[in-house]
C-alpha cells in the first residue's frame, strides 16, 4: 500500500511544475491519510458521501502541494497539508448533513463551543460572542441547523490564502459596483473561493491560475479521477456558489 513516505522531493517539484503523473503519485500516497480523515469526520457517510469528501480532500491536497515551499524537506508535506484537509472534510462534512445556508466554519466553532461548556447554551453564546463577536441570534439559528447533526469535526481556523491577481471576480457579476477598488476585489475573490466547495474552489483556481499554474481541465479531472466535462461543471457551480455566498452577506461581487 502507498503512503506518504514514498512521496519524494523530486516528486513534488515535478508535480509543481505540471507534471500531473508525478501530482496523481502524491494524491495515492496519500490516500490512506486521506481515508482516515473521512472516516474520523464523517462516521456515518454513506459511500456516495464518502467519494465526495474524498474528492473535496484531494482537491485541497492538490492546492497545498502547489503552495508548498519546494525547498522544504518532503516528509514536512504531511504535517503541511493534514489541518488543512481535516478542516476542509469536517466543513464539507457540515455543509452536506445540514444543508446550512451559514457559513460551516461558524457552525463547526458552535459545535465546539457547546462540547466545551457540556450542552449548556447560554454560556457557549458567551463564549462565542467574547471571542467573536456572534449575534445570539446567529449563535440560535447555528444550533438549530445543527440539531440533527451526531458528530461534527470541532478544531476550526482558516488560512488567510494566497494574494496573487486574479480574474475571478471579474466573471462574478456586480450589479452594484460597491467595490471598485481592484484590491479589494481581489481579496473579497479571494475570501469567496475559500467559502465555496473545495472541489468548486479548486476548479476555478486552476482555470484562472490563482495561487498556482493555470491547469487544463484534462489535469484537473486526472487529479480527482472524474471527467473535464464534470470540472466544467464544478467551475459554473462554483461562480454559482460564490454569487450565493456574496447576496448572502449583502456583498457585491
């Protein structure tokens, strides 16, 4: 069986510099890891739910090969990538078992904010609104979304992600023309690509480039073992997905 001590340095750089042979060796080597985390997370998934987090892992891990230091050693990748698909699986996780129009890392910090005061509502709010600043009303419509939830991934963060330029705010529409500042454009593309579905978010990074090499959807598909039809498709769901998000928080994008 692989596993990710066959990944090598020369692996990596190849794969960063498009080699989607060399990328697909680092995706199986860690498929055992990946596989682990989906079965921590998400428990109870039937096995359609299980090859979606999967994918949604490997689309992260492909984003975290692409941005890793090409000097560091390749035995420091698994420590480099494993929060981030774990956040990633847990988030997605949330996303398919409660249907949540909130933002899943809001609801994954609630989950744990309740395990960490034994159930007792009142002061998990005030946890919650000490360290973030969460309406009760935000914090009650979370619970309530979740009440069907059994298990839910607690650890939560989010990286701040790359600050290269980028197109994809320019195919969002912006009816309102609120932000004109291509800066800030840029970084409220930036902060929608990482609310939206990994395998949406990686879809649109490597069509456009951002915060890697522009990919052809033929490499993308090899990489999440689906079709370029099928990226395509994730690509129009994912401008979707960002639209939703931005009319959900009032923004113009």
């Amino acid at each position: 069986m692989k596993d990710t001590a066959t990944v090598s340095d020369e692996m990596i750089h190849a794969a960063q510099a498009g080699d989607s042979d060399a990328m697909w060796q680092i995706i199986s080597a860690h498929d055992s890891l990946i596989h682990g985390i989906v079965r921590a997370v998400a428990p109870g998934a039937k096995r359609d739910d299980v090859e979606d987090l999967v994918q949604e892992a490997r689309a992260v891990l492909v984003q975290r090969v692409r941005a890793y230091d090409s000097t560091s050693s390749a035995a420091k990748l698994h420590s480099y990538a494993y929060p981030t698909i774990r956040r990633a699986v847990a988030e997605s996780w949330v996303r398919m078992t409660t249907g949540l129009s909130i933002d899943a890392g809001t609801a994954l910090r609630v989950r744990r904010a309740l395990a960490d005061y034994d159930g007792n509502r009142e002061a998990a709010y005030l946890s919650m609104h000490a360290r973030f600043g969460t309406s009760r009303e935000a914090f009650m419509a979370t619970v309530d979304a979740l009440s069907g939830v059994e298990w839910l991934d607690a650890p939560v963060g989010r990286d701040d992600g790359d600050s290269h330029a980028m197109t994809l705010a320019e195919t969002i529409a912006d009816p309102t023309a609120e932000i004109t500042d291509p800066t800030e454009r840029r970084e409220l593309a930036l902060w929608l690509l990482d609310q939206i579905a990994n395998r949406q978010s990686y879809a649109l990074r490597s069509f456009y480039g951002i915060g890697m090499e522009k990919a052809p959807d033929a490499d993308v598909a090899a990489h999440l073992r689906t079709t370029p039809a099928a990226v395509r498709q994730l690509r129009t769901k994912g401008v979707r997905s960002a639209q939703t998000v931005a009319q959900r928080h009032s923004l113009a994008a």
